[in-house]
C-alpha cells in the first residue's frame, strides 16, 4: 500500500535526533543519545536514540522501539498517514497527491490540515490585496508591527463577507462538511457562513509550524458593534485544542532552549511583538490559563517561566491558576512587574523600555508580597487574614525549606506576628488546594462531615472508579475534564497524562499528600465495590459511563440556567441582538440536553 511513497526519502532526509528532541530532552550519552522515557513512568533514563542508526529504544518497562515514524505515531497518537504528512512537510519532501495510495493514505485530520494551510493563504491574499484588508494591514503597521513580521507571522484578514472562505475552498474541492469540522464555517438550514468574518487573523500553529487554527481580531464596521466579541478563535477540532497548544511555541523553541526560560504574555500581538524587539523565546497563552499539557510540553524545553501579564495576587482567576500549576510542575516562576501598558504597546513605546521591564523579572512570591501589601492593610487584622491566605499556599508550594523559612520569617516581620503563629498557619495549607493535609476534603474546619452535593459525590465516584479500573481512563476526553472541579481536574489531568497509569504510581505524579488522599479513596472505594465486582464485573465500565454522562447533564442544566438569567435580563433591556444571540445558544443546550 504504501511501496510507491517515499518513505525512505524522508527517513533520509531527517536526523532522529533533531526530530526526538522537540519532544523530550535528550543528553549526550556516548555515541547515543538518552532520556527518560515519554511512554511510560520512570525516573532513570532507560529511553534510548541512535543517531549512526536512526532507531530508538525503551530499554525499561515498555520496551518499545522503531524509527521516527513510528516515534511520531506514539508520542503524537497519529495513524502513519497523518506521521507521513507531518514528517514529509518537515524533511521536504512533497507527497504524491494524485497517486491513488496517497489518497487511501490520506484522513480526515490530513484534510483539516490542508484546508487550514489553504485558509491561512486566503486570508493572507486578503491582507494584501484587498481594499480593507490594506486598512488593517495599516493597523497592524500603526501597532509597530514590520512588513516582515507581518509576513513571518503569516497574518492575514478575514473579509466582511457572509461566506467568502466557504466559497473559496469549495473551489479547492472540499465540502461544506469539511470545511465545518475544521472550524471555519458554521453551518445552518438558512446557509454556510464564515466563522470568521471581518477580522484580523492570527494563525496559530503547532509545534511543527502547521497552522491548524485561527485567533481573530474584529476590525472595521462590524468592531463598532456592541456585540462583537473583540476575539474570537477555531473551537476544538481533530487538529486544535485551544488547551494543547501555546502561540508562537513552534518558532520560541529553539531560543527557549538556549535561554533556559520561556517568556510567556497573553495575547497575539504581545507575543509578536516581542518577537520583533528580540525576545525570540516568547509564546502566549492566548488570554487563557495553562493546561497542565501545555507545561508538559514546555518542560521539554526549560524548567523557568517569566510571565508578562496581569497577575493579580489576589485575582483568583485563570491566569493564577495556570501559575498556581506551573508552581506544582515544578517549575520556577519569575514575574516581570508590567507598568499599565501591555506587552505590545510597551514594546511600541520602545525597545529599551521593553528591556527594562524584562530586567526587573522578580521571583512570583517576590512579586506576591509585593502586591498583596500594597492592597491590603497589614495594620488590622482582617487585612493580616487575606495577605496570609495568599502567600501561605505559595510559600508551602517552595520545595526549598531554606528558601521556605526566609518567606515565614519576611511575612512575620511584615505583619508582627510570631513566626511560630505562620509557621501553625502553614502546617494547615495543602499546597496547591488550599486543602488541610490533615484532613478529608470533604470535612470543615472543625473535622466535622460536610454534606456533599450530587455533582460531588459524582465526581468522587468517577475518581475512585478510575482508581479501581485504571482502563476506564480512556474514556475521560478533555470536554470531560470541564465538568469537574479544580480539586478532581488536577487528578484526572495526572492520571491521564502517565501511561498505564495505576495508583502505585500516584506518588511519582501527586504530592505526597495528595497521594494519600488517592490512596485512602482507592482503599474506601475497594471496600464498597469488592461485593459488586464478584457480581457484576462488567458493571464498572457502565457506571463509569453513566457517572460521566450525569455530570454532563448536571453542566449543561447550569449552563442553561445561567442563559436564561441573561436572557430574562435582555429582554428586559430590550436588547433584541443580545436576545437573539443567547436564544441560538440556549437552543444549542437544550439539544444536548435531549
């Protein structure tokens, strides 16, 4: 099927080394090359590479082993078609598209990525050679952004048409249906319409440079309108993942390895123009917290992160959070104090300001006590109470007892309490959760059993089914995730993330105490399910099942109340756009809710 591609040109062509290494990091051992291995859960590198024979090998507890398209396969969980369009791109080397085995090769990920690239190339002509496209080109220019950054970044502009993409791509022979689940039309009994719609586009790529989605700004007439969402970017497809993917990674990564840190800030422009004043190992968040996958794949390439954006001590929101988890990975966390500006438009105020603001980079408890003084009152007591309730969990999360007891011994002096007191205040904070690691999640802070609501008692069933039947693991996707709380995300997205993942392993992926608690539900739940599973062994799938479902149910039900609100709300206002609009959405609920 596959003897008239050319396979062994592109194998030729590669260097295994170079390919392995965007992955995972490889040190020099001999004439080889060696890591921990990506497959499976182990702390002494027994993941080989050879480069004189272009293979690699697990010599640990998986075993496995082949060339590089058999590497990109597991590591990507790709078929060979989609590991040959991916590696061909990489080496060079064009496909035969009209030969009949290409064609059985092809899938229907490798068509996604044909009409994003050619997607991204319409939107590009547009830019450049339509008449508003020329205006937000001059936009982009008005920002401080160069011609060749414009072309480097392969922006481009989505023009204020109903279905001008749809159009253009139907001519390149792909459906409407094609088009839809690559995320870029939106079709309905009246008609196919352009997700996007006069808006400035930013590609977003994946780490091999492929554009797979896009970020747009509105711009023009349509900005004016009160409705429109400033941004808008490609829902989760075969080939995006908002949660998987950091802008800008796939061009940063080489200077994130030579700097040993990446710089991260929120949004397009702020990455691109960063770029442009010389800090080239910059990626973005896309205004969005960090996944634990996406530090995942930064760990491949540094253990340092400097962030550049708000980072409101006591905000408790997304951005936070995403720090709060890089804390947890391990990773060390500067923060560069922003004045009011953004990134971008501190960069179009200068270079040198630009460097300034990086050079004040401060460590994140640094900048916490920082800031958390400034905003609260250290002379009463309630302010006392909310200074420590946000440094507390950052100081316990220090792996470093020195560097721990400078922070208790700063954040006494500052607040004129004995160290002894901070010191008992600390033992009660589980880093992380603002848990007690004394105590069951589920108790108050007297010790007492608190009752759970339904949506808990599901999510705990779920974990503790996971726990007993490791396999059932597949079925959690990362919509599943979503219906979680913080507290049973972080477990699932661990558990997840460790091949034949079983509870022996909790201690290598949770904190000690988090390992206990999985260690105690694992325990609580064998000794409800051991008369079930002697009965009905199939059963546990089934529940499984059936628990994820419910808590889809119980999402939607809350996601469909709080529409409602907003809708009473809006015709109360007589808001007939906004009634429409959360009408369509309310509509869209309750069908999943059938």
């Amino acid at each position: 099927m596959y003897s008239s591609l050319p396979i062994e040109d592109i194998k030729n062509r590669l260097d295994i080394i170079r390919v392995v290494g965007e992955y995972i990091k490889l040190e020099k051992a001999g004439t080889n090359f060696r890591s921990v291995c990506p497959f499976h859960a182990e702390k002494s590198p027994s993941f080989f590479v050879s480069p004189s024979r272009q293979i690699w090998r697990c010599f640990g507890g998986c075993g496995e082993g082949g060339d590089v398209f058999k590497f990109v396969m597991r590591i990507e969980g790709i078929e060979f078609g989609d590991a040959l369009g991916l590696l061909a791109q990489k080496a060079g080397v064009e496909l035969p598209r009209r030969d009949a085995n290409f064609l059985q090769t092809q899938t229907e990920r490798q068509q996604s990525y044909e009409i994003v690239e050619l997607a991204a190339q319409f939107f590009q002509k547009q830019l450049a050679e339509s008449r508003t496209g020329q205006e937000a080109a001059a936009y982009l220019k008005k920002r401080g952004a160069a011609d060749e950054t414009i072309k480097k970044w392969r922006i481009g502009y989505a023009p204020d048409r109903s279905s001008a993409l749809a159009q253009f791509l139907r001519q390149k022979g792909y459906t409407n249906e094609h088009v839809s689940k690559a995320g870029l039309a939106i079709v309905a009994p009246s008609g196919v319409y352009d997700r996007f719609q006069s808006r400035i586009m930013f590609p977003i790529f994946d780490i091999h440079s492929q554009p797979v989605g896009f970020g747009g700004r509105i711009f023009g007439e349509k900005a004016k309108e009160a409705n429109a969402a400033k941004y808008l970017n490609t829902p989760n497809t075969l080939i995006y993942d908002k949660g998987k993917i950091l802008y800008g990674l796939d061009k940063a990564k080489v200077a994130i390895r030579q700097q040993k840190y990446c710089l991260l800030v929120e949004g397009y422009m702020d990455c691109i123009m960063a770029w442009q004043a010389g800090s080239e190992n910059v990626a973005a968040t896309s205004g969005t917290a960090l996944t634990s996958f996406q530090l995942q794949m930064l760990k491949r390439y540094c253990d340092v992160l400097h962030t550049a954006f708000d980072m409101d001590a006591a905000g408790g929101n997304a951005t936070r959070r995403g720090v709060d988890l890089a804390l947890a990975e391990g990773f060390e966390v500067k923060v560069i104090p922003m004045p009011d500006k953004d990134p971008a438009d501190t960069v179009l105020e200068g270079v040198e300001e630009w460097k300034k603001c990086l050079n004040r980079a401060c460590s994140f408890v640094e900048f916490a006590f920082q800031t958390s003084f400034q905003k609260f009152d250290r002379q009463n007591a309630e302010g006392k109470k909310r200074i420590a309730s946000i440094l507390l969990p950052l100081i316990k999360r220090l792996p470093n007892k020195i560097e721990q007891s400078h922070w208790i011994g700063l954040l006494a002096k500052e607040l004129r309490i004995p160290e002894k007191g901070v010191y008992e205040e600390l033992e009660r904070i589980e880093a992380g959760s603002g848990v007690s690691s004394r105590k069951n999640p589920a108790a108050d802070d007297k010790g007492k059993k608190v009752q759970k609501t339904r949506e808990e008692m599901l999510q705990e069933r779920v974990l503790s089914l996971a726990l007993l039947h490791p396999s059932s693991l597949q079925y959690i996707a990362q919509e599943h995730i979503s219906y979680f709380s913080i507290f049973y995300q972080e477990f699932l997205e661990g558990m997840k993330r460790v091949p034949d993942f079983h509870p022996g392993k909790a201690e290598e992926v949770f904190s000690p105490e988090k390992a206990q608690y999985l260690e105690e539900l694992e325990l609580q739940a064998q000794a409800t399910c051991q008369a079930q599973e002697e009965s009905l062994p199939g059963d546990m799938d089934r529940e499984f099942l059936m628990c994820l479902r419910e808590l889809k149910r119980l999402t939607l039900n809350k996601q469909r109340d709080a529409i409602a609100r907003e809708l009473k709300a809006a015709e109360q206002e007589a808001d007939d756009q906004k009634v429409h609009k959360l009408l369509v959405e309310l509509q869209h609920v309750s069908r999943q809710l059938i």
